[in-house]
C-alpha cells in the first residue's frame, strides 16, 4: 500500500463541494460527485434518470456520503417518499431541485442540459410527425419496389 | 404489380432521431428454409413437414409519416449505425421469444416472413 497523503486527501475532499441546500423550506447537506459517480449519471438515458440519481448520490450528512453507507443507502428511498419532501403540486418536485443543484456543484450542469435539449427536440419532431398524421389508413397502394430502389441509393447518410 | 409490404413503427434515423409513426416498406428479403419430406408405408407420396426458417434478412425504406409519402416524399432507407459493412442490411433474429411465437403460429410462410421482419423492425427501433 503506497503512502497516504494527507494533502491529497485534503484536495479531495475539498473538491466535493460540501454544501447546505434549502428548498422548499426544506434543508439538505449536498456533496459533488465523485468520478465513479459521475460515470454512472452519463450512463443514464434520460434527463429525469440523471437527475433522480444525482439527488440520491449527492445527499450527505455530517460531511459523509449517505449513498456510500451501506444501511442509511436503504432509507433514501424513503426520505424522497416522506410527506414533507415528496409534495404533489410541486414542479419541479423537491428531488428534482436537490439533483440539478448536486449535479450543478459536480460540474455536471452542461451535460445534463444538453440531454435535456436533445430530449426536448426528440418531443418536437415526435409531436410534428404525430400532427402530420391522418390516420392510421396506410397510403401504400402507390409505392412501388422502384422507387424504394431509387430513393435508397440516391440517399446520402447524415452521419 | 405487386403490393409492396409495408406496416407502421416508430423507427429511428442514423442521428438518433425517432419517428414514432413511420411508414415502413420492405425493400428486399431473403429468406431461407428447409423442407422435409417424409416417406412412409402409410402414405403413396412424401410427406412433407412446414418449412423450416433458417434465415431472414431483409432492407427497409420508411417515410417519416403516412402524409408524408401521400405528399410524393422521398422516403429514407433504414440505417443500422453498428453495421459499418452493410448499414442498411438487417438480420431477423429468430431465437427471439417473439419469432419463436410467430414460427410457430397458423400464418402462411410469406405471411410469417413480414411479421417477423416487422417484429424486428419494431424491437430494433423501440
């Protein structure tokens, strides 16, 4: 085991950010998150899977992770159900705050947008394609294999 | 002429880009299968047991939507952007519990073909 150095763990404890958080008259102790972390939010699908992570990952208290406590972990869960916490009307809810504010103190801001972004244009262009719809009748009777052919070699790949 | 096989789907472009009511056309297949046939004291000629499905690939085009091939659009072929030797070439799987159901089933061997080319269609792009 190599030697421990304390500057180093210094640094990197003061990379996690520790913060206060208040929302909604609720209070919460934050921390960034760490790189393993990190790789888990980016290997998320979604916008709001990113963020629901995110709000689990960065809750502490007294300065340690809650995620990285075995037993407290299973409580999260719970918090997030508690009546004070999970309130109905709320847009964004309560976790939602909590998640973009740990992943605005873990440098995340910027990715998480630009999922968001891509999601929001993914729903446009659904939405479009939806509206141009008229109906679930297939227009099919004037398609032809030779225009299937000749579109299919004229089309050039966006990517 | 015959009727070109087309079904809706929500497909996706190579960007990613989804198309939850897309028109989808069979451009080409190939299918392969295997015929037994049977001899038996009971019976004068072969008996022949259901085709076996081997194989099925096929290559689609889509429209975006039905009012986009009624408004004379070109319509795109699909892409599979991890098949870098022939993107727009895709293989049937048929150990899929879907295939299976439909191999299985009472259609007619063309039949079963495009329902199991647009089974596939729909699991890739869902």
């Amino acid at each position: 085991m190599g030697n421990f150095n304390v500057g180093n763990w210094f640094e990197s404890r003061a990379n996690l950010n520790i913060k206060s958080f208040t929302v909604e008259g609720i209070d919460f102790e934050l921390m960034a998150l760490t790189e393993d972390l990190i790789d888990d939010i980016q290997l998320c699908d979604t916008y709001a899977d990113m963020i629901d992570k995110a709000a689990d990952f960065g809750l502490s208290y007294n300065r340690k992770r809650v995620y990285d406590d075995v037993e407290l972990a299973k409580d999260i869960n719970m918090l997030w159900e508690m009546p004070e916490v999970n309130v109905a009307e709320l847009s964004p809810t309560v976790k939602a705050q909590v998640g973009s504010e740990v992943c605005e103190i873990s440098g995340l801001t910027e990715l998480i947008e630009d999922v968001l972004e891509k999601e929001r244009a993914e729903d446009d262009r659904a939405a479009e394609a939806r509206a141009h719809l008229s109906g679930d009748d297939l227009g099919d009777t004037s398609i032809t294999l030779g225009q299937l052919e000749s579109d299919a070699t004229t089309y050039t790949t966006a990517a | 002429m015959s009727t070109v096989r087309t079904f809706r789907a929500k497909v996706k472009d190579e960007l990613e880009w989804g198309y939850p009511g897309a028109l989808v056309a069979v451009r080409q297949f190939s299918e392969s299968s295997q015929t037994t046939g049977i001899s038996s004291d009971g019976v004068e000629d072969y008996e022949y047991t259901d085709p076996s499905i081997e194989a099925i690939a096929y290559r689609a085009n889509y429209w975006p939507s039905v009012q986009a091939q009624v408004d004379g659009l070109k319509s795109r072929p699909l892409i599979d952007i991890d098949n870098q030797e022939d993107p727009d070439l895709f293989i049937v799987d048929l150990l899929h519990a879907q295939s299976i159901q439909v191999i299985n089933g009472a259609l007619s061997p063309v039949d079963k073909m495009f329902r199991l080319i647009e089974l596939d269609v729909t699991r890739r792009f869902a």
